[in-house]
C-alpha cells in the first residue's frame, strides 16, 4: 500500500490507539480497500483535525504493545565504531566451550604490546631495532627508552624494502591493516606484530613470516585492538629461542582492567538501548572507559601480566572466526559502496579486515569524519604522526587515512548502512571542498 496523509488507523483513533490496533486498521484497510472508503476516510480526516482528536503527545510506550518505541530507541542511539570494541555475544563463538587454538602454546602474556616488545628484544639482547615509520609511534618512544631505534621508510601499499642485519639487530615488521609485510629481512632477530591479523593462520599454527616466507623469530598481538577484551597482548617465538618469562599480575594493574572491562560492559548494553546506561555523564561508561584507559596506556614499560579476566575471555574467544566475519564485513562495505563515490575523492583501499578509506587531501579527511561523527559513525586516524621523523610520503598518507571499524559486532546490513553514511559524508565533502585529485593522491 502506498504510503500517504492519512489512513484507516489515523482516523480510528489516532496516537491513543495501542500500536497493535493501528496495525489491525491498516491490515484491514490493505484487505479491503475501495473508493467509498477512501472518501470516507478523508472526509473523517478533516474532522479529525478540526476537532483535534486523538492527538496524544508523549505516551508512545503507553500504547507500545509490540515492542516498536523500544527498538526504534535502541536504533537512534546505535552507534558504528568508538573506542574498543564491547564484549558480548556476537554470534560467531561456539557455545559449548573453546574452539580452535585462541593464542600458540607457549605464549607470554604481557598487559600492553609496548611491554611485550621491549621483554622480548632484552630476551635476545638487541642492541638496535629497525621500526615502520607509519605505525604506533607511542610503541616507538616507548622502545627508544631501551634500545637504539631506526626508522625505516614503510606504509600500507608501499614500495618493498631489504633489510641485512647483524646478529644483535631486529626488525619489527607490521601487517597493518591485516596486509602481507613488505620487509625482506636476512639475519639478526625478525619480529613480526600480528596484531591487524591475519588471525586465521596464527589460529591454524602456521608461522608468519616476512615478504619472501621467512618465518618469524618472535610474533606479538596487541590483543585489546581487535578482540572484545579490556587490555593484553601476547608474544611467542614460533621457530624457537628464548622469550621473556611470564610477568607477575599486578594489583593497581587489576584494578583498571576491571574498571575498563566494567564499562565495556555498559557500554554494551548502552548500545543495545540500555535506558539506565549513561555514555558522557561523568559516571559513564566513556568517562570510566577513558580512565581507566589513561591507566592502562600509562603504564611504565615494566613488564605486567594481562589482566586475568583477559586471559580467562580469550580462552572463549575465537579469533579466526572473529577475523572472518571481518573480511565478510569489508565485502560487505565494498560492495554496497561500489560506484557511489568519486575515488579521486576518497578511495576505498583494499585490505584483508579493515575498511579503510585514503581522502584526496586532509581536507577532505577531516570534512568526511566530521561529517561521520555527526550520524554517529566514528572513523579512526591511523595514525596521527606528531612529530615523529618521518618521510613526506609517510606523513601525506598518515594525513588521509581514515579507518572504520568492520569488527564481528558487525554485519552486512550495519556495514551498508555505514556506507550510505559515507556516500553522504563525500558529497558533503565535495560541495566544501572542490577540486580534483592530483598525483600526490595516488
């Protein structure tokens, strides 16, 4: 039935009919339409309005009688991204206990990344270590505190590199964005961070390795980055040699991981239209979830354990199934964005798990993601480069890059709804910012 101005259900009684007797007046009306009754609805209609009946304002959960208010409030507060990532079912964990291997037999566990690296370059006695420049440049100050760091030219899609090291140099190779590593290295220790993935083959126990299959001396995961869990990292040595041992847990540590696992919690259930939730207010879930953020990241790089409730989560978790319904999710993006925006504009850059979107100029970047966050979809910049020593290319790319989150709280209708939110967003864009793409943006 086209839809129109007014209806069976409009003229029977208006807001004061319960939300099931609306739908009997339309189901009716739909079985059992004719032009008479068409005339009389309209000539009721004006009667209607100049008597002003039935008009009730305010009172939809007092006929709410199918559940409607509570899910049309539940989607208006739905939010896509934002800071970490909830617990919660999400579908693709078995119920009947663990699945597949979570983490490789052996690993240490450390509470940051940052940590982990640190433990496991002292474990080799690494005197120099060669780092991307675009990356984590927190993961950077905090290993130039221990050993001599080199900054080496490397970004998503960028040329391939060949390293030759001396038995106490490493490299610290990065999938970004679940991409294949473009580093050769030849000696010396070849650390591998997995953290953007690929989970499927760290899941099935094959070593990662570099650009040409050299399998990896030590392999870190920031854990917190791509899993519904509140802190952690792990780190193991798939060919062998020595690791760090397993740090001891620490109380003040324990403490913030259950206040940020705790809000991660209502933030779950905020999300799912949690009326007594609160997001900004200065008890809620983002406040306490920054806090206790401040906590974790400003850790000194002393060695913790995980948090125990990370290391008991992980254990249900499956992080290769987690990974697929990932790169399900970026089809599922890219499929429904496909020919609807000026890629001279702002592209869509192919990766394994992640959506990411390269803008013309940071202009452009900073127009889209303004225009995101107002519709409550929230892209994250990967990464700000400060003022790290890095090339132009690095830093021009750093600049542009904005990244939405694909993660397994996800699916094919959240990832189409997210692209008919970007499809807005760059015309947006375009009517503030004309102009045409140039060499530098490609």
């Amino acid at each position: 039935v086209r839809p129109g101005i007014t209806g069976a259900a409009q003229v029977a009684g208006r807001q004061g009919l319960m939300f099931r007797q609306r739908l009997e007046h339309d189901l009716a009306y739909a079985h059992g339409w004719s032009f008479p009754g068409d005339v009389a609805i309209v000539l009721r209609t004006v009667l209607g309005v100049l008597t002003g009946g039935g008009v009730i304002t305010g009172l939809d959960d007092a006929v709410d009688d199918v559940g409607l208010a509570d899910a049309i409030r539940a989607r208006s507060r739905r939010e896509h991204g934002s800071t970490l990532e909830p617990h919660g079912p999400v579908g693709v964990e078995a119920d009947d206990g663990p699945g597949p291997a979570r983490v490789p037999a052996g690993a240490v566990w450390f509470a940051t990344a940052r940590q982990a690296l640190v433990a496991g370059l002292a474990a080799r006695g690494v005197r120099r270590v060669h780092v991307p420049t675009y990356g984590c440049h927190d993961v950077t100050r905090a290993l130039r505190r221990h050993v001599e760091v080199v900054l080496r030219p490397d970004r998503p899609w960028g040329p391939s590199s060949t390293l030759e090291l001396p038995p106490d140099e490493a490299a610290v190779v990065v999938t970004t964005f679940g991409l294949p590593p473009r580093w050769t290295v030849t000696g010396g220790t070849l650390v591998l961070d997995v953290t953007h993935g690929p989970w499927d083959a760290v899941a099935a126990g094959t070593p990662p390795t570099d650009a040409v299959g050299r399998p990896a001396d030590l392999v870190v995961a920031s854990l917190r980055k791509t899993l519904p869990v509140p802190d952690g990292a792990v780190l193991w040595a798939p060919t062998g040699g020595p690791l760090p041992a397993q740090p001891a847990e620490d109380p003040s540590h324990e403490a913030a991981v259950a206040r940020a696992d705790a809000a991660l919690a209502a933030k779950a259930a905020w999300l799912a239209g949690a009326e007594d939730g609160d997001k900004d207010g200065p008890g809620g879930w983002l406040t306490t979830l920054r806090s206790a953020e401040a906590g974790l990241l400003g850790l000194d790089d002393r060695p913790r354990a995980a948090g125990a409730v990370t290391r008991a989560r992980v254990a249900s978790l499956d992080p290769a199934a987690r990974w697929h319904r990932r790169a399900a999710n970026v089809a599922a993006f890219r499929t429904a964005l496909e020919g609807r925006v000026d890629p001279g504009l702002l592209e869509l850059r192919a990766t394994p798990a992640f959506v990411v979107l390269v803008a013309r100029d940071g202009a452009v970047r900073d127009a889209v993601r303004t225009a995101l966050a107002g519709v409550r979809v929230y892209a994250a910049v990967l990464w700000p480069t400060g003022g790290e020593d890095v090339p132009h290319a690095d830093r021009d790319l750093a600049d542009r890059v904005l990244v939405l989150h694909a993660d397994a709280r996800y699916d094919a209708a959240d990832m189409a709804r997210v692209a008919d939110a970007v499809v807005a967003a760059a015309s947006a864009a375009s009517a503030s910012a004309p102009g045409t793409t140039d060499g530098a943006a490609s």
